[in-house]
C-alpha cells in the first residue's frame, strides 16, 4: 500500500514518484510539523488548485490519509484533519509501547558501531533543531528518531507501523497539547542511545517505556466535556 511515509525524511527509504503520494506526503508532513491543525477542512478543489492536479488524484490522497487516520471523511463536511479521541490517544501509546519496548531490547542486542553513529548524527540534528527552536524540524526529527530505531533493527514492517503511528501521536500531541518538552524528548532519546551502545536491553527496554510514559504523561487526555455544569466546574 503506497503510504504517506514515503516522503522524503531522515528516516524514510527512497520517494515513490507518485502525484497521489505527493499530495498525501505533503499533508502529512503539514499534519506533523504542526501547521494543518486538528478539524481543519481540506477542501478537495482547493487542494486540486494548489497542487495543480485532478480532484481525482486529491481524493485518492484523502482517502489514503483517511486509512491512516490522520484525515477524517463525512459526508456533510468532507475531508478535515483528524480529531483524535481520548480514547484512541490512550490506545496509540498502548500499542507504541508494546512495540518499542520489545524494539529497544533487539536493537540493544545486535546495534553496530556504525548504527551508533547514524544515531549520534540524527541526535545531533534534534538538538540543534530544539536549540534553535525550530518547532516544524524538531517536530518531525523527534518522531523520525523512532522510526529510524526500526529502520536500524532491518524491519520495515515495524519501520512503516511505527511511521504511521508516530504521525498520529503527532497529531494527538497537537490536538490534547503536550506540555512534555521538546528539551526533555531529546534528552530522553540521548539516553536511550547511550543504553543501546552499552547493549544494555534491560536499559533500553526502561528507557524507552519511561520516554513514552512521559509523553503520555503530558498529554491533557481530557475531552472537552459538552456539560455546562462540568465545564465551569460548579
Ligand atoms: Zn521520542
């Protein structure tokens, strides 16, 4: 399945050259970085203008993004930027931890000097993005870090799982404003690193679940209630 992910990025494998993965690719990237906000409409001839295409080819991209739940489709109002719930914020980071616990273990096991410096290099970047407060950089090359994590263990299954997950905590970190820092994430990753390095699985496997706990943690996982009694607190 032609995915997203496939755009450009430390992380990602070589581009497929299509003009529906552009547009998606393109969207989701304005998703990550914080510049398309949640409940944002997507007007399908306003994006056919913008990008020069068929509203065909725009609708193909909607409906990609709609599988990665990063797009929300009704028939009344059309394409809008997902607006994750509560709960499936909460089953996100269930699901991340799972995966990246057992993830941070391999990799510890079996990482290589040279898979330690890629890391070093990514970190590098992270840090001087946080440094200069690049918020769209940052954004993404904190996100990218996990993905990289399975790119380096050779399993592009985990590697495209996670991609599409970390776009959606992208998304929920937006939408329920993560009060975790960008400072404090990229710390956590430096850690984790040097765990890995040590080959230190035990380490790695805390280090990550404690990262993920923390951004969670952060999260104001509370829906707006709709109750005027609950909301002014009386
Ligand atoms: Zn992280």
């Amino acid at each position: 399945m032609p995915s997203p992910s496939r755009r450009k990025t430390a992380a990602a494998p070589p581009d497929r050259d299509s003009a529906t993965d552009r547009i998606a690719g393109a969207l989701t990237q304005a998703i990550i970085e914080r510049r398309l906000m949640p409940g944002t409409r997507l007007a399908e001839q306003k994006l056919a203008d913008l990008f020069q295409v068929s509203r065909t080819l725009v609708r193909q991209a909607l409906n990609q993004l709609s599988r990665d739940r990063l797009v929300t489709l009704t028939p009344a109002r059309g394409a809008c930027v997902a607006e994750p719930s509560v709960e499936e914020a909460r089953q996100v980071f269930e699901v991340r931890r799972m995966l990246e616990a057992q993830l941070a273990r391999e990799l510890a096991a079996r990482i290589t000097p040279a898979q330690v410096r890629q890391l070093r290099s990514h970190l590098k970047e992270e840090r001087a993005a946080v440094k200069r407060q690049d918020i769209s950089g940052r954004t993404r090359l904190l996100a990218d870090f996990h993905v990289l994590l399975a790119r380096l263990l050779g399993n592009e299954v985990l590697a495209e799982l996670l991609q599409e997950l970390l776009s959606r905590s992208s998304l929920i970190a937006l939408m329920y404003q993560s009060g975790h820092s960008a400072a404090e994430s990229q710390a956590e990753h430096e850690a984790l690193v040097d765990a890995l390095e040590a080959g230190d699985a035990a380490r790695a496997e805390r280090l990550m679940l404690g990262h993920l706990g923390h951004v969670e943690a952060h999260l104001r996982l509370q829906q707006p209630s709709s109750d005027l009694r609950t909301a002014l607190q009386l």
